[in-house]
C-alpha cells in the first residue's frame, strides 16, 4: 500500500508540473494573453506589486519552485484575483465592527488588511506569522497600506522549543521539534499575548497549515466567540471529526463553510 501510495504521488507531481501548469498556462494565455504578459513582465522583478481587493500588495516574484506552477499561481491570485476568497468571503460578512482579534498565520497580509480596514478601533487585531520571508512581506503590506494591526514573528504553543524549516514553496513550512536546518520559533499562549497589549480577544482567524487542532486542544479560548478558520483536515475523516468534537464541547455551533474555510460561533 506505502509502495503504490509513493508510486500514485510521483504520477501526480509528475503530471501537475508537466502537464497540467503548462496547459492552464497556454489556456490563459489564449484567453488572457495581455493579462498574461503582464504578469510574466511582473515575476521578472524582485517583488511584484499588485492591486487586490483594494490594496497594494507586494509578493516574493517566486511563489512556486516550478516555472509553469509560478506563473499561474500569480495569474490565479492576482491577475484573476482569487487569493483567498473563502476567507474573504467570510471575513466580510461574519466580522464585527466591535471585534478584538487574534489572527494566526498572516502570510502576505492580505486577509488582515481587509480584516483591519472594517474595525473601529484598528488596534484591536494581533497577526502573527511564523515565517519569516512571509513576516517580511506581512510587514511591508501592512506598511505600503497604512494600516494599524499589530504584528509578531512568532506562533502561538505551549511548547517553547518549536524550531520551523522554510520550504522551496513560499506557501509551504513545516513545524518540528528537531534543530537542524531549522530556526527557533518565538512562541506564546493566548493570554501572554492579550496581556501585552491589553486586549481580551474574541475572535480568532487562523490559516495555520494543519496546526489548529493544537490551538483548539491546548489554548485558552474562553473570551473567543467567533472562530474563522480554514480547515486543513476536511479530507481526513478521523482529524476532521475530531476539530468538530473539540469546538462543539466548548459550545461553538458550525454556522457556515465556504470552501475549506468555516466560521464557528458560540
């Protein structure tokens, strides 16, 4: 079975890199071919600037080792503007005015600027953000857009020996308790954070790459009313059931799911 399972793998990264990026790549040329040059002049810089949503928005030219993956990543989020449009969604129509916010996994900074431009009082929104590449960047958006969260470069754990490896893949990382070709983690529980800056959370975004069933197993969530998360464990039945116990026994109830993403409200 771990034989057929490496074999079926392999098929597949084969068949994404080498047949499916490069056809999505030539139909949106087809469709698309002035968009497309744009965004093939655009990767041949440093950084790429783009409008999204409303905001400027810097991204590393490279967000997918392979060519034909690179170029329709970038297409697919910005030119055709699909970045995260799950959380948006949701974002948009389930956040308060009102919320105080803690917000797990910051990556660009996208999903935080649109959630700090609908708060009063844009102070109350904490991002972190583990990586430090995407720290760069979370830094910089939130910088180039004038806007007010508060951000660290670091994780919410328990555990304060947590060491975190990059990956080729700018969407990628990994978590792990071995030091090498690793960097040490900063790591903080929920009330250290809401200590510092004076604030009683009550709602948590979280696009932590698997990592939130730790949050909702081993954290304080006792202030938290409203959880948007994407979830990372749809297809695993057993992991996914489990997320849907664990919030159900502090008294969420599932109020919607759009994509992987879902908003849980007590």
């Amino acid at each position: 079975m771990k034989n057929y399972l490496i074999r079926y793998l392999f098929k597949y990264h084969l068949f994404r890199i080498y047949i499916y990026h490069p056809a999505l790549f030539l139909f949106n040329f087809i469709r698309y071919g002035k968009l497309s040059f744009k965004i093939l002049k655009t990767i041949y810089k440093n950084d790429c600037f783009y409008n999204l949503y409303g905001f400027k928005v810097n991204s590393p030219s490279k967000l997918d080792k392979y060519f034909f993956a690179n170029i329709n990543t970038h297409f697919n989020c910005f030119a055709l503007s699909n970045y995260e449009l799950s959380e948006k969604y949701l974002i948009e129509k389930y956040l308060d005015k009102t919320d105080k916010i803690l917000e797990l996994g910051g990556c660009l900074g996208v999903i935080s600027l649109i959630t700090n431009s609908i708060l009063n009082v844009k102070s109350n929104h904490i991002v972190l953000e583990i990586d430090e590449l995407k720290f760069k960047y979370l830094k910089l958006n939130k910088h180039v857009n004038e806007a007010k969260f508060n951000i660290i470069n670091g994780a919410i754990s328990d555990n304060n020996k947590m060491y975190y490896m990059p990956s080729s893949n700018f969407w990628g990382g990994q978590i792990t308790d071995s030091i090498k070709n690793t960097k040490s983690i900063n790591t903080y529980n929920i009330n250290e954070i809401e200590d510092e800056f004076q604030i009683k959370f009550n709602t948590l975004i979280m696009d932590i790459e698997g990592g939130e069933i730790e949050i909702f197993e081993k954290q304080d969530l006792k202030y938290i009313k409203k959880i948007i998360f994407e979830n990372h464990y749809t297809n695993e039945k057993e992991q996914n059931t489990k997320i849907a116990k664990i919030l159900k026994g502090f008294g969420y109830k599932s109020i919607e799911t759009n994509g992987k993403v879902e908003v849980w409200i007590k």
